[in-house]
C-alpha cells in the first residue's frame, strides 16, 4: 500500500523535475511505450500475483502519466511565455 502511494505522486515529481528542465513533455511522448512496460512491471511487484489486480493499479498509474505529460507541458508553456515577455521587454529596451 505504501508503493501504491508513493507511486501516485507522479504528476508532482514531474511537476519539480520539468522545473530543472529533467523531463520535458517530448521526452516524456517519445518514451511512452516504455513507460507504459514499466508501469505495468512495477504493477506486478507492488500487486499479488493476478492479473485483475496488477491492471487495476496499472490503470490509474498509467492516468497519471499521462496527466504528468499535460502538467509538464502546461510549466513548459509557462516558462516559454515568461521568457517571451522578458525578451519582447529587453529588446525594447535594447531599442531605445
């Protein structure tokens, strides 16, 4: 139960790991497949041997990655609009 629930705090970890740039929303699209391997292996250790079981905690672990994915493109989104701003702002300046 604990693995369960420290599992679930996927979408917060790639929340702090977009933040320094670790993972991006591409990285995170391109490596799907894998993850989605990965998450059902991770599924079989945390659950007893059956299957129904392993797919019911597969399934929201696999939700939440791809929440993760809209989370760390909506930070992406915002830092690249921050920085948009701050550059349309310096060059403004640059140009007085």
């Amino acid at each position: 139960m604990l693995a369960t629930g420290i599992v679930f705090e996927l979408p917060i970890i790639a929340f702090f790991h977009d933040q320094d740039r670790v993972i991006t929303p591409a990285f995170m699209r391109k490596y799907r497949k894998h993850a989605i391997v990965v998450i059902f292996i991770l599924a079989a250790i945390i659950t007893p041997p059956d299957v129904f079981s392993q797919t019911l905690v597969a399934i929201p672990l696999l939700i939440l990655y791809e929440i993760s994915i809209f989370i760390s493109a909506g930070v992406m989104r915002s830092k690249q609009k921050k920085h948009d701003e701050f550059m349309a702002r310096k060059n403004r300046i640059n140009a007085d």
